[in-house]
C-alpha cells in the first residue's frame, strides 16, 4: 500500500457561471471536451488507460453512467471501463482517491480521474401533486373518469420545484448548505463584514491570477456549437467589492442571517482531469512526474456543522506525517462559503474545540494567509459540486509549481457532514 501515485499532468474547462437558464454545454460536453485537450498532449494513446473515473453530483437523465459515456467520447475504446462516483462535493476528489486505491492496489497503472458537473442545467421537477394527479390522468379509462380528474386538478399543481435546491437541502436535517453556514457563523462570531471581506478578497485574488496568467496553463478553452468561445472563468468581479456585498441581503435566513448570494459559492458548469500514474506507468510511457498524492483522509462529522469537515479531515493528515499547519507551503480548502472557511481556520486556533472535537493536546494553530487559496476560490471561481474537489488538487499542484513549494494540502467540506483532504507533494 505503499506504491507512489504520481500526478503527470492535469486540465480543466473554464468555470461558467449559472445565468438562470441552462449554460452552453452538458456535463458530459464539459468532461469530453476537457479530457481530449488533456489526453492529446500525453504520450500514451487515450487506449492505454486502465480506467476512467468521473466524479459527478448531478447527471442528466441522459448522462446515467457519465464517466463510461465521456470516456468514449473521448476516444479511450470500448475496453477501457469508465466509471461514476458521487460524493456530493468532493465527487471530483473521491475519483482521484478511487483512482489511488486501484494503482496501490495493482489494479490500476494508469488512471484519468476528475469531477465535473453543469448546474445550470439542474432539473425543474414536477410536485408530488402533479405527479399523483398525472397518474390518475394516465390511469383513467373513460371520458368520465377524466372528467373527474380534470376537476381535481390545480393551477397551483404546476408549480415546478427547483432541483438543485433540493439537492442543496440535507435530508438528515432538514438545512439547506447555506444555513448550515449561518449555524458555523453564529458558533464561532463571524461577522457579516468579515464574510463580505473574504469574498471581496476572493475575487481579488482570482482577477489577480486571470491578469498574472495563473490558471493558463491549467484551462482548455471551450467552443459552442455557434463557435462562441470560453476561454477563462466569468464568475469573478471587479465590483465585488466589501461595499458593495454589504448591499446584498441574507439569503438563507432572511431575518437574522448574514449568508448572501455574494459570499457563498457560485451556481456553475465546470470539468477538472488529472491523469495518474503507477512508478510501472511512469517507466513504461517516459512519463514526467509533476508531483505525488501522498495521503488522504474522509472524515464524518455533524451534518448541521458540515462546513468544518476540512478541519476533521486534514488534521489526521497533519498528525500522520508531523507537520504543522504552517509547515505546509499551500492550502485549497474549498470556498464553500465565506463563513465556512473562516470557521475552519477559527475551528484549528480554537483550543477547546481542538481538544473536544479533534482530540489534540491544544489548538492546532493557524495558517499563513498568503497560503490558503492564493489565487481565491469557489466564490469568485463558482462550485460546480463534481469537478471542485479535482479543481482544487491541480490548482495546488499548479500553486506548489508557481512557488516553488513541496507540500501542500486541498480540502473540502461535503454535504452531508464530511470532508475530505489529500496531501500533495513535489520532488
């Protein structure tokens, strides 16, 4: 179980932003395309993979089993098997995880896994009413039997339920992710200016990193079926500034919250690959390492306080291997939402929840800021909830490259009351 997982090369589309219609491309459009640019540049034929892995929360109908439909798309043949896996948030990076296993495992030498996912096609839903009333429609035999279901119908049976806000609700309590942010704001004191800061500096970043060139190595650039072309992200704002989100109003708790749209991640369509590779596999094709997947942990936590799962996940990391959270060179945690992260970081300098909760001597410390999401994140960047945990993992590859760094750590909160980290290191 001690066999080396190299990371070799990685890309991902740009992140679009959810304009209250269904965006230019499907999930699958979005992975096929991604995945192509990706495999074009290696040196082995897309044949010689063992197996794709696609990480994805919200498939179309028509997409059942995307990681096999996109991993024909893609030219890989009919005996390379593909598969899906789902971890709502982090299905991009339980792909890389699955992929790991296999290669320790022997099953595997060379694996292209990654997430993705097209929120802004997320389905409108017929009510349970609509549905018990069409049933009726459907059964009914004679003209009289309709008669009397028609008469039983209701305008109000047409009003749709929207269904990533279904998917965004936790069933266990009954909290949509949002309001588990507002439980994590309360918890530890997190002002509303204190959110509106971190999204401010957020989307700083991310302009910074579009003007500096920080992410052209790491997208493919899009083309629509009108040859419209999508070359970079389009969620981050120059006006997104403190001032101006302290105008937005709560929205998830809309009498004593302070989550706003402007602070909490952005609805978006999205793909992020990464081709993993076995020491066997690195010798065989003339593979040139980037750097290595060394640990990773999934931990479980309270569903209702989902947001500190980066906090449960890493920290057992950092004990197996004896680092410090300032001993790191980068951090990707996730921008879920502002107060998420913020709570995070609160969360490890706390001491009494370092005892309590993670089972430490004391608090854990704190992380340089300069190092915890260099160049922003989800909430300027958008959190297409299958691909953000793969996105996260190359960026920080891409990050540790930049500044000549050797180990960093990604992690992400998880609906449901999880999280997940992956340690990455260089040389």
């Amino acid at each position: 179980m001690t066999e080396p997982v190299y990371i070799i090369d990685g890309a991902r589309t740009p992140f679009l932003k959810s304009r209250n219609k269904p965006g230019p491309f499907a999930a699958s459009d979005l992975a096929t395309d991604a995945g192509r640019a990706l495999l074009v540049r290696q040196r082995f034929a897309p044949t010689d993979l063992d197996e794709v892995i696609l990480g994805c929360a919200s498939p179309s109908p028509d997409e059942v089993n995307i990681g096999r439909v996109v991993a024909l798309r893609m030219g890989c043949g009919q005996k390379v098997p593909g598969w899906t896996v789902m971890r709502n948030c982090a299905s991009g990076m339980q792909a890389l995880d699955s992929a790991v296993t296999n290669i320790r495992a022997g099953r595997s030498h060379l694996v292209l896994a990654g997430g993705v996912d097209a929120l802004s096609r997320a389905p409108l839903l017929f009510s349970d009413a609509m549905v018990l009333w069409l049933s009726a429609w459907y059964a009914a035999k004679s003209a009289g039997e309709r008669v009397a279901v028609l008469r039983r119908f209701r305008l109000r049976n047409l009003a749709p339920v929207i269904g990533i806000m279904k998917g965004l609700t936790d069933p266990m309590v009954g909290l949509l992710m949002g309001q588990t942010a507002e439980n994590l704001a309360y918890r530890f004191g997190i002002t509303r200016r204190e959110m509106d800061e971190f999204a401010a500096e957020s989307h700083r970043r991310v302009l910074a990193a579009q003007r500096g060139g920080g992410f052209a190595n790491e997208i493919v650039p899009l083309y629509d079926g009108k040859g419209a072309l999508y070359a970079a992200d389009d969620g981050a704002r120059e006006d997104s500034t403190v001032e101006n989100l302290a105008k937005l109003r709560p929205f998830f708790d809309k009498k004593y919250g302070n989550v706003t749209a402007g602070n909490s991640s952005q609805i978006t369509d999205g793909a992020a690959w990464l081709v993993l590779a076995s020491e066997r596999a690195v010798a065989e094709h003339g593979l040139v390492a980037r750097a290595r997947i060394v640990d990773s942990e999934w931990a479980g936590l309270d569903p209702a306080q989902m947001g500190l799962g980066p906090v449960h996940a890493a920290t057992p990391i950092l004990r197996r291997h004896g680092l410090a959270l300032d001993e790191l060179d980068a951090w990707e945690i996730n921008e879920a939402f502002a107060a998420q992260v913020i709570a995070c970081e609160r969360a490890w300098n706390d001491a009494d929840y370092c005892r309590g909760e993670l089972g430490l001597d004391g608090a854990l410390g704190s992380i340089d800021p300069s190092k915890l999401n260099a160049d922003g994140g989800a909430i300027a960047l958008g959190h297409p909830v299958g691909a953000s945990g793969a996105r996260i993992v190359l960026h920080l590859v891409n990050t540790l490259e930049r500044v000549g760094g050797k180990r960093g750590i990604a992690a992400i909160c998880i609906g449901g009351g999880q999280g997940g980290a992956m340690l990455i290191e260089r040389g």
